[in-house]
C-alpha cells in the first residue's frame, strides 16, 4: 500500500511538472526571434508536490509582472545535474539542500552571499531560512518556503479520553499513550521527501542531541562520523518512550490530506503535519503543540522543512534574469501573496497578517535557528536511508545502544 501512494504521488508530481512545462512552452511559442538573454531556463529537481505548487505560483506571478521573459522548465525527477556538471543547463536550481552540498563540493554552485546581503535576509526573514542555504559558513542556496512540523490535535476528541489540551510535548505523550492502548494510529501529513521515521526522530528526539554542525563532515570519512557519538541520544530517547509504551512502530502511519479532513473532523485525535497545511487547521477545534523543549542544556527547536532551495551554476548564461527571479521571490509584494494565500512564509513582515493557530506557528519560525533544520538534509543518503531502518528497529523494541555506530559501519 505504501509503495501504491509512493507510485501515485509520483505520478502527480510528474503532471505537475509537465503542466508547468507545457504552459511555458506554449506561452513561448512564437518567440524563437526574441532575445535570448531574455529565456531563463530553470532546472527542478525537488519532487514534493507542496513546493511543486508553490513554485508554480510563484512562476505565475513572475510571467504576469514580467512577460518578456521566457521560463524554460527542465525536470530531472531524481536525475541531478551534478551527475553531469560539465553539461549542466539552467540559470536556476530548484533543489534539495543534500543536493546543494554535494553540487558545491563538485564546485557546481555561485556563493550567493550578496543576494542575501541585498534582500537583508538575516534582518527581515527567519534564521532557519538563510540557515538552509548556508554550507561551510558561504551562502549557496535561498529557501523556497519553510515548513514547521506541528502536532495537531482534536479539542473534542481529547474530552473523550478525559486529557486537557497538550501544551508541551511531554503532556503530548500522555494522548500518544492513549491511543496507542487503543490501538489508534497518528497519521504523519508531512512533505513527500521526507521519511516518516526520520521525520518522527526529528520532532520527538531531535533536541535531545544537538546535530545542526554535522554538515560539516558531510560524506566524511567513517571516523569523523563516529566521532559524533552525541547522535546515539536519539536512539536512546526513542527506546525509552518505547519502554514506557508511549510509542512503537505501530503509533504512526503515513498521512495524507484526507487524514487532515479526519481530525478536523473528529474521526481522530491526533495527527503530526506541516504548517503547509494552516489554513485547513485553522479551526476553533483544533490546537498545536506550543513546546518541544526536552532538556534545559539543549534549547528548543521546531523542526522545519526546506525542501527547495534556489541556487545558481556557476555555468548559468543568464545570471542577471537569474537574479531577478529571485528578488522577485523575495520581495515584499510576492511574500505577502503567498501569505494572503494562507501560506505561512519565511518573511517576518508578510506573516505578521497571521492569528489563532498560524500565530503560534509564526512563533515557532521566530525561534527557529540552524539546529530546526531536518538532520535527514545534513546527512548522505546511505545514512539517511540506515538512520530511518534503526529508528524502526528502536520502535520494535530492538534497541543495541550502538545504533549510531552500528549505522556508520553498515553505511561503510
């Protein structure tokens, strides 16, 4: 079943793609006598569907304000450039930041330091957002959107099982205990990149062990990766909330936007999701999650998405209309449409618009810095892939005490 929804997302992710090639290429049909330093050719690498329709909202905006330019989309679903540099296309890369690292240590990528320079990102937007293009200390990607990871619950549904509303993510356990005894599963609503396993050791462990420098050995020797042995916290964490029975492998389930429908709805009490989905939750029912605080040496981090950066080759040909999509992006007038459009954004000014629960989420960008970013994007994907199977095998109660080491020797 998990492979049918793996499949189908797939699928719609490949028609949204296409759809966005066909409506530029019809819209340039005709032009082959323009100016070619008009055409920006953008390369999508990113197969989310949330980020893919954004992105396409945003490339709208920018054709209606801009209609001497010609957008030319290549998608590569998984085929990156970086496999072929010298043959790279495109003024733009719509990317992953796993693949940001690996094409600038190819030395694939332009420093964009003076375009977050000129946007004052660091003043006007979050620190996780200019966090997620950062790589050894230099700029080579700007975030698409963020995405906070929320836990969403059901006021109505709680008063069944006689618990208060949960504040804090310890007073969420008790509910996740609840439901566990009754054998009810929490459905994971988050973005298509990312792995469930990953995304739960994410939220409930991840400030338990501070993992925001380990990009710096990215695809490092096996040494340097065991040198982290703070890593192995997550592992022990996890395996005592198994032991008190607050989770196992069966707590949670892949999601989809119709298990939103169910906890607004009151057909479940919980679910664990991404603030992409605001505007759905924005209910007087509905509640979040205020604190993920799990220890006083280790301060609180939401973890949040970013699953598109935009970054340019250092072979772009057209570097300046490059750059002024991304201004675009970034200016005030497109931050505060996507913020209209009840999309929580990375600009601290078009997001003060939001109330009720999208407030709480704005708080939880404020307090966001380089340790909210997803450990999964700091890691190869071999140890992406052997992180999430050990947090599986925790879950089932076969927790060793070396998983870290353990993963780092099978990831050779």
């Amino acid at each position: 079943m998990a492979n049918f929804f793996r499949k189908k997302k797939f699928l719609i992710a490949l028609i949204l793609l296409v759809c966005i090639s066909i409506v530029f290429i019809s819209c340039n049909k005709g032009k082959k006598g323009d100016n070619k330093n008009k055409d920006l050719i953008m390369q999508v690498e990113i197969k989310d569907n949330h980020s893919l329709s954004i992105l396409r909202a945003i490339i709208d905006e920018y054709k209606k304000e801009n209609k001497d330019v010609n957008i030319i989309i290549n998608s590569s679903l998984g085929e990156s450039i970086m496999n072929d540099g010298d043959k790279q296309e495109g003024d733009i890369i719509v990317t992953s930041r796993n693949k940001m690292i690996e094409m600038q240590n190819k030395g694939l990528l332009e420093d964009m330091q003076s375009y977050y320079d000129k946007l004052k990102l660091d003043e006007k937007y979050y620190k996780v957002v200019g966090s997620y293009g950062r790589y050894l200390n230099k700029s080579y990607g700007m975030s698409l959107i963020p995405y906070t990871l929320e836990i969403a619950y059901n006021k109505d549904v709680l008063k069944k099982y006689n618990v208060s509303p949960p504040k804090t993510l310890g007073e969420a356990y008790e509910i996740m205990k609840k439901v566990n005894e009754e054998s009810i599963k929490i459905p994971v609503v988050v973005t298509e990149d990312a792995d469930v396993n990953n995304v739960i050791a994410a939220l409930i462990a991840g400030n338990t062990s501070n993992m925001y420098d380990i990009d710096n050995i990215y695809n490092s020797s096996k040494e340097k990766y065991l040198e982290k042995k703070e890593v192995q916290n997550i592992f022990d964490y996890l395996d005592s909330l198994s032991k008190q029975g607050i989770i196992n492998q069966g707590t949670f389930e892949m999601g989809n936007k119709a298990s939103i429908n169910k906890l607004t709805e009151g057909e479940i009490p919980m679910l664990i999701t991404i603030s992409y989905y605001m505007k759905e939750l924005e209910k007087e029912n509905i509640g979040l999650v205020t604190s993920y605080a799990q220890s006083a040496s280790i301060k609180e981090n939401v973890p949040v998405i970013v699953n598109g950066l935009l970054c340019i080759p250092l072979k772009s040909k057209n570097p300046v209309e490059a750059g002024k999509f991304i201004e675009f992006l970034y200016g005030k007038k497109m931050q505060e449409k996507l913020a209209k459009q009840g999309f929580l954004t990375g600009s601290k000014e078009a997001n003060k618009i939001f109330i009720g629960n999208s407030a709480l989420v704005v708080k939880h960008l404020e307090e966001s810095n380089e340790n909210s970013i997803l450990f999964m994007y700091n890691l190869p994907e071999k140890i992406q892939k052997g992180f999430s199977n050990k947090v599986k095998s925790v879950l089932n109660k076969k927790h060793t005490g070396s998983e870290w080491k353990e993963l780092i020797e099978e990831a050779g």
